[in-house]
C-alpha cells in the first residue's frame, strides 16, 4: 500500500494470522485509531493477481478456501457462485464437470510434486489454478477490533527478532471490497471514527490507489483473534 507520514497511526506488518489461518502474501497494515480506541488491520489482496508466489502458498490457500472459509478471501464470488449453483441445482452434468475440474487440478498437483509430468512453472501458470485463487484472494479486506472487545494481549519484542503482538478479541468486525478505491469512496459506510481519523486513513488509501503494491518488513504482528 502506499506510504504515510504518519509513523504513529499505520505501522507495515509482515504477517498476519487469525486463529490458525495465515496470510501469506497479502500486503498489510495496521492503523490505530487511538481517538476512537480502536485499530484496523488493512489486508490488500493485490499481490496474489501480480505475483501468486510459491507453490505451497498457493496450494495451501486454495485448499483453506475450498474447505472452509478463510477470513482472508473475499466472499463475494463465493457468494454470486452459490446463487448460480442454486439456480442451476438440476444439472448433473455441470456438477459432474465441476469436480472433474476439481480432481485434475489435484492430480496436476501431484504430479509436480513427483515432478513426472507438470513442472511448478506450468502449475503455476495453470489457468484453472490461478482462476480459482483470483475468485476468491482478491480485492481488500479491513477487520476492526475494538480495544472493548479485548481480552487478552501478548507482546514479545527481542533483540534482532521481528515484533510479535497476539491479541485475544470477543468480537471483530470485517469489511470487504473490490478495490482499495471503493473502500475510500465508501469510507463514511463502515469507519465510525473521529474525523481527524477518518482523513488520515482516507488520505491513506487514497495515496495506495494506482501505486504498485511494496512488501514492508519493519513490523511483524500477527494477530490471532
């Protein structure tokens, strides 16, 4: 995302995880809105249309959002899919190409991990692959967690080692979107702050909008929520 001048409310992480699910490529940040005692956890889906990274990346995140649903992934094609198959509930034959799709991209998979017949590159530039990780690791996604709602905290900060923050909360709300772009145009829809924080996060995304997506690495504060 893009950058700020104000070091004291966005702060860049390197990972991110809720409960025992993990984002492995998203770019992230964290936004403290101290006003309102609250912070905000940006999730930008960018890199995973750009760069899908590793193999194992890639396979364990459509596996997550084949089984279940990741809080990572944006519902919406999730949602427009299940509306189709509702309406289409009559036909075998689309169930029956839906799985044989399923089972060969499995069996490629095994393959390349044998390395007998498809290569990584050729799995990762699989149409099928790269399709059903779009559908669903795309857009932005903002989860908000009020200091209230807080239960527990544990900090870990050791020299040379990355920060570790892990926060306990009862609730935690969630936003999603297609575009940075549209959550900016939205702002007033889903962030209650104050506004002095409500222009600070809009100048924010409004300066990600357009602008290559950087991985930081300056803080590292997964959150197990």
């Amino acid at each position: 995302m893009g950058n700020s001048d104000d070091g004291k409310c966005f702060f860049p992480l390197t990972s991110l995880q809720i409960g025992d699910l993990q984002s492995y490529l998203s770019d992230l940040s964290l936004f403290l809105a101290s006003e309102s005692k609250k912070l905000y956890i940006l999730v930008d889906n960018r890199p995973w249309l750009k760069d899908p990274g590793s193999r194992r990346a890639q396979l364990w995140q459509l596996m997550v959002t084949k089984s279940r649903l990741s809080p990572f992934a944006n519902t919406k094609a999730r949602r427009e899919r299940k509306v189709e198959k509702e309406s289409c509930c009559g036909s075998n034959t689309r169930k029956s190409d839906k799985l044989q799709k399923w089972f060969s991209l499995v069996d490629a998979v095994t393959l390349s991990h044998k390395r007998v017949l498809l290569p990584v590159k050729k799995l990762r530039n699989s149409s099928l692959f790269s399709s059903e990780l779009h559908s669903t690791l795309y857009g932005f996604i903002v989860f908000e967690v009020s200091w209230s709602n807080v239960r527990g905290i544990n900090y870990l900060n050791e020299l040379q080692t990355d920060t570790c923050l892990a926060i306990e909360a009862k609730v935690m709300q969630r936003w999603e979107f297609d575009t940075i772009a549209q959550a900016a145009s939205s702002i007033s829809s889903w962030f209650l702050g104050t506004p002095s924080e409500k222009k600070l996060l809009k100048e924010y995304l409004d300066s990600a909008i357009g602008k290559h997506f950087m991985h930081k690495v300056a803080l590292w504060m997964p959150l197990a929520l």
